[in-house]
C-alpha cells in the first residue's frame, strides 16, 4: 500500500514517505486494537501533523500474554534513508491509568544533554511520543476502555542500522531514533541535515560559548594539527550549511564561532555564497579571477585561473605570478565581510583556510582576534 504523495524536485516528482514516528504511531493504534478487541484491523490510518492522512497495512500482528504486538514497515519514498523497509513494532500491555511510551529494542538511549529528550530516556522524540498517545487514545474512545496502556516500541535490527546514522556522534547510542516533525519524510530535503546540527550546536552550547564550525573531516584533522590547543573546545560539523550554521549558532547564544575549512569550500564565502554545494553554485574560478585582476593580474593571468579545475591549481598559477599573498589577502578581506554581514552584531566571527598541499593558507581578520582571544584565556 503505497504512500502515493509527490513534492517536485527540479523535473522530477519525488514520492514522500513517513516518519519512523509515524510507523511507531500505527503500530501502536493497530496493537491497541488487537488487544481491546482480539482481532487486528487489517490497516490503520492516521492523519501526520502536516496534515496528510497515512494509511497502511499491519504486519506481525499477534496476541500474546497479558498485551499484543503489531509492526508497521518504514516506507521513505524516494528519500536514501537507511532506515527505509525497516518494521517499527509496537507492543501494548493495559496498565491501571496513563500511557507509558517507552522504548524497546534497536531503539536508541540519549546518554548526553541537548537532545530532545533527557539522558537516559529512550530517542523517541516529543512529536513521535504525542502521535503515539494520540493514536492510542482514539483507539481506546472508540473502544470504550478507560484504563490506563504501557506501549513499547522498538526496531528489530536498529542497532545496527544506528551505525550508518548520525546517532553515535549524538550521543544517542543502542539503535535509532523513533523521530518527525510532520509525520512525513520529503525526499532529499536539507532540513535533516541541518536539524541535526542545531541539535549538535545546541550540545555544544552547554560545553562553551565558544564553537569551532568546520565542513567536514578535512577541518577537524588540519585543526587538530595547526592548533591543538583548540581541541578543548567544542566542535560541530556544518557540512555545506555555513549560512545556516551561523544563524543557528548565534540563536543558541554563542558568543564567537570560528570556521576552519578548505578553501575550495571556504572561497565561494567571498560572493557571499553561504550554502557551498556545488549544486547550488560554484564561482571557484571567479573569484579567484576576479580578486587577482584587482591585484593587478592581466588577461592571460585571468584566463589561467578560469582554465583551473581545483583552487589548489589556482594557488599554482599565482605563485607563478608572485599574486599569492596579494590575492588571497582579498579574498579572506571579503570573505570576512560576508561573514560579519551575516552574523551581525549577534556573533563574532572569523575563518581559517588551509589547503591540502599548501597547508595554512591564511586567516580573516576576525579569525586573528579570534585566536589572540582564545590563547590569552
């Protein structure tokens, strides 16, 4: 029974899916049932709260001693999620009043501060847990029971696939997550993504009210190397997200955040380019050529740098020139302009640039003042 819902992404419809949350929400509505009245319906339907209804079939439905199980399978739709075909189960036992949410097994534990629920608790988050109880309660007013209900949902396999996730970095260790905002998953959407760094950002923020913000692993391992004396402090991966990372870390009360990345990433900063995906824009090349012709570079110059297929080859054409010091000076000038623009007076800020080959390339005058902070506290 497919989830037959498109968004349009470019020329392509993409089919949504739902939530493990709201697999978890059916699971529970269809045990419920089972258990009221001994027999499982043979779907169950929900409204998600975007608002569109989700109705699906139950698999693994049984009775068993004192409560009943039933298990719903992860339809993702178009989106690469890992945990796409995945049974979410649910298991529900009368109790004397209340409902009781907890989580079973390849559901994960929160073992750190920042996350949605508290450490110790089970990672079914707060929207999941009221779809849940929703779900149920409706259940038990149609069937005219007025006890109380303990469900336990769990994900047969989830520890392992937690593995492929951004779960261990969390701090969320066992399983996976039981999780959604709407109820439904959108196909390829960048709000996961950035989801996951506000809750980074936020655990970040109970460390210090400084962060470092580095793209990927080649900023994690050339800071760990430039400047040790930095490790005490707390780090958050951004990805492509610079712009989004910025706001976010100036709404989690940051005072200062310093961006350390490669500056084939970094230089797209300096046309005030703050996602770097490449999908979304490049203008390597033209910057590179752009601030080299105001350093004074000639044509032939320009049409070496717009020739260069990595910034690196960039950075070899300008020392052939003697324009290296010259040019990169103008573009961290403007990259830092474009950082401060975007920040405000809401943080200070500042980016480290380094190459592969070259090592430190430089640093923004934010950055400087910056450092000269850190290292005198």
């Amino acid at each position: 029974m497919a989830f037959e819902h498109y968004i349009r992404s470019g020329s392509r419809l993409l089919r949504c899916g739902y939530t493990t949350g709201t697999c978890a929400a059916l699971a529970a509505a269809g045990a419920t049932e089972l258990l009221l009245t001994g027999e499982a319906p043979e779907t169950v339907r929900l409204v998600t709260p975007k608002g569109l209804p989700v109705e699906v079939a139950l698999e693994e439905c049984r009775l068993m001693v004192g409560g009943a199980g039933c298990a719903v399978r992860k339809d993702a739709g178009d989106d690469p999620d890992v945990t796409d075909g995945m049974l979410i189960r649910a298991t529900v036992r009368r109790t004397d009043r209340g409902i009781v949410i907890e989580g079973g097994e390849g559901v994960g534990r929160v073992t750190k501060p920042g996350l949605d629920q508290p450490v110790g608790a089970a990672a079914i988050n707060s929207v999941p847990r009221q779809m849940i109880a929703s779900a149920v309660e409706d259940r038990c007013a149609a069937l005219g029971y007025s006890g109380g209900l303990q469900i336990c949902i769990s994900a047969p396999g989830g520890d392992e696939v937690a593995k492929k996730t951004f779960n261990p970095m969390l701090g969320i260790e066992g399983g996976i997550s039981i999780l959604g905002t709407s109820g439904i998953v959108e196909p390829m959407s960048e709000q996961a993504i950035v989801d996951t760094i506000a809750v980074e950002a936020r655990q970040a923020r109970l460390l210090s009210d400084k962060v470092i913000l580095v793209p990927g692993n080649y900023g994690m391992d050339f800071l760990l190397r430039q400047y040790p004396e930095l490790a005490k402090l707390p780090t958050v991966k951004v990805s492509n997200f610079i712009g989004d990372s910025l706001d976010i870390a100036a709404l989690e009360g940051f005072q200062a955040a310093l961006l350390v990345g490669h500056i084939g990433k970094l230089v797209k900063l300096a046309g005030g380019i703050m996602n770097t995906h490449s999908k979304l824009a490049d203008g390597r090349m033209e910057l590179y050529c752009a601030h080299a012709a105001v350093c004074g570079a000639d044509r032939a110059l320009c049409e070496a740098l717009m020739e260069q297929v990595t910034t690196d080859g960039c950075i070899a054409v300008l020392d052939q020139a003697g324009l290296r010091e010259a040019v990169l000076d103008s573009l961290l000038r403007a990259i830092q302009k474009h950082l401060a623009h975007r920040c405000g007076d809401k943080l200070q800020v500042g980016a480290v640039v380094f190459s592969n080959e070259y090592g430190l390339l430089g640093m923004t005058e934010g950055a400087a003042e910056l450092l000269k902070q850190w290292k005198a506290e």
